[in-house]
C-alpha cells in the first residue's frame, strides 16, 4: 500500500486485551506490518506482553492508570509521526483496505475529519457511528423517537456531517495538533462530537464515509452501566455548558429526569 507511511494508528487498551490480537491481525492482513501502530494502555492489570511478544512492531505505552479516552490518545498521537492519525477502539477488526480514505484526505485539502462506516457482528450498521450537531431539540426527539440521525449511519452515501465516532476516527495530524487534540476534561463520551466540533471551526469538513468498514464488538471495552451512564451524562454537561453554555447545559439536566 502506497499510502501506509502515512498513517498512524493509535488505540487505547482498557480491558480489552483479549480483542487486540483480532484488531492488530485484521488492520496487518490489510497494510502489511510497515504501518506504524500506537497501543496506549490505561490498564494496570493487562500488561500486554503477550502483545508485545506477537506483535513486536507495535509501540506499547504504558499509562499507569486509567487516564481516559482523550488523555490517552493524545499520549499516543506526540509518538505518531503519521501525517494522518486513525484512532481505533481495540475491539475493531478492519474489514476493507483504508486507502480511499487517505486519497480523499489528498484529494481535498478542505477534509480534516474522517469517519468510516461501523458495523456489527451480524454486518447490520451501528447505531450512533455519525450524525449532525448534538442540541436541545435532536435530544426532544431522540427521547421520543422522532430522531432522524438514523439515515445519516445508513447511508451509503459519502456526507459530510457534524461529527463521527472517535471509535473509528481518521484525522489530519497537523489538524489535530492545531485544536490541541482531544479535551482532556472529558473522561469518556463527547470527546469526539467536541473535537468535530473544534475542527469544523478551523473551516474543515467532518466527512462520513461508508464505503470503507471496520467491525466493531459493541461494548468491548465498556464498564458497568451505572458507571457507564454517569460518564456518559457528566460529559453531556460539560459538552452543553462548554459550547452552548449553562442555561442550556441546565435544560438538558431537567430533560435528562423528565425522560427518565
């Protein structure tokens, strides 16, 4: 592949161990072992050796504890000397050759943000992998299942969009060091719809393109659901009262119990 200097792909370990060597395989079966591959490790009790062992190219960067998604890969992405950076959840498996996506990244100099079409086990798309701006009233609808977001993920259509998943990310590495990468004030969830966000404020386009899937195990690398929950919704706060301040960072509070 002509292009795989390029890329630098960078994936934060957490419990998850035992999806890597499906991940690491399916991303080498498609570049070959030239590519240069990041593993930040936020988990004390999953040393990696085993990794380190089949995979001895890949750069392993032990965190200590776990620092969070952003943190992490913000971490990995001062190693990376791609121009392009892929930040890969570690239960994913590439299932098609990424080139198109870096042909469109040189294509048009406009793109900053590109997200591949995720999939489930059974092939059927994943739900919440793209979609448009996050706001009082796309949450209204989502709660009572008027929510349109659902042909942005089905599409077979390459869109741009607001944002995608930051589970499956690609991003221009001179982008990325411009918006200081990911806030590091979110500890899980938002951080990609933020960094989209920041990114299309610098004039660039955040693109959906489906053309190219990556299999995603959902909730691979997931806590329990209360701590997953109370993650979810300290990081909706601060998105709202960061970027539409606290009025409406109190809104979503309020729907948050009138839906419950």
């Amino acid at each position: 592949m002509q292009n795989s200097n390029k890329l630098s792909i960078i994936i934060v370990n957490y419990r998850s161990e035992k999806y890597l060597e499906k991940c690491l395989s399916s991303i080498y079966g498609v570049w070959g072992e030239s590519l240069e591959i990041i593993i930040v490790n936020n988990d004390v009790n999953e040393s990696l050796a085993k990794i380190a062992t089949s995979f001895p190219a890949v750069k392993i960067i032990q965190q200590g504890s776990n620092v969070g998604f952003g943190t992490a890969h913000n971490a990995g992405s001062r190693l990376a000397g791609g121009k392009y950076l892929l930040f890969l959840n570690p239960d994913m498996a590439v299932l098609d050759s990424m080139e198109k996506i870096l042909d469109k990244f040189e294509e048009d100099d406009t793109v900053g943000i590109i997200g591949a079409r995720l999939v489930k086990l059974d092939g059927q798309n994943q739900a919440w992998s793209a979609g448009y701006e996050a706001n009082i009233l796309s949450i209204i609808k989502n709660k009572i299942k008027l929510s349109e977001r659902e042909m942005v993920w089905n599409s077979a259509q390459t869109k741009e969009v607001d944002w995608v998943s930051g589970g499956a990310m690609f991003i221009r590495k001179e982008i990325f060091d411009k918006v200081s990468g990911f806030d590091e004030n979110f500890f899980m969830y938002f951080e990609d719809m933020d960094l989209c966000k920041r990114v299309r404020a610098l004039g660039k386009k955040v693109i959906y393109f489906p053309s190219v899937r990556i299999e995603h195990v959902e909730g691979g690398s997931r806590e329990n659901k209360n701590k997953q929950k109370k993650s979810y919704y300290a990081s909706q706060d601060y998105y709202f009262s960061k970027h539409f301040g606290s009025t409406q960072a109190t809104l979503v509070k309020l729907l948050r119990k009138i839906f419950v």
